[in-house]
C-alpha cells in the first residue's frame, strides 16, 4: 500500500542569498534549507528521519532517499517567500 502523500511546503526566497525552504506542515513545525530545491528536500528529509518523535507511514523507510521519494508525491511547487 501506497503512503500518502506528505503535507510539504516549498518556499523560494529571492536573496540574497538566494534560497529554498521546506516545510513539514503549512506552519512548518519541521523544516529544512538549502540553495536548490532537492537540498532543501534532503535538508528537511534528514530533520524528520533525526526526530524520534516523527511517524513515517510504514511504507518509508527511515533513510533520505525514501523520505525525500515520499515528499515527491507532494507534487508541491516552490512559491515566493515574502
């Protein structure tokens, strides 16, 4: 069985410097930054694999490839931080 997907939210931040953050949640209760898109994915995906605290649906393993395919079924696209 398929997971669902996840709530994750990715913001474009114009800079300088220029960069990307993603959130867990709209209110982003765990997130993650870096200057492209996939490294602010990794970034998030290994601050919800270093919380213990964090469920992943049983179909994710708790390794970054896997969480970061999970965010990828998001389908979310960055939008401008203001």
């Amino acid at each position: 069985m398929a997971a669902d997907p996840p709530d994750v939210h990715l913001l474009y931040n114009p800079g300088p410097p220029e960069h990307y953050t993603a959130r867990l949640g709209r209110t982003g209760w765990t997130e993650g930054s870096g200057f492209t898109e996939p490294e602010a994915l990794a970034s998030l995906a290994r601050a919800v694999i270093d919380d213990p605290s964090m469920k992943l649906p049983q179909a994710v393993p708790r390794d970054v490839p896997s969480v970061v395919a999970w965010f990828a079924t998001a389908n979310s696209e960055a939008t401008l931080d203001e």
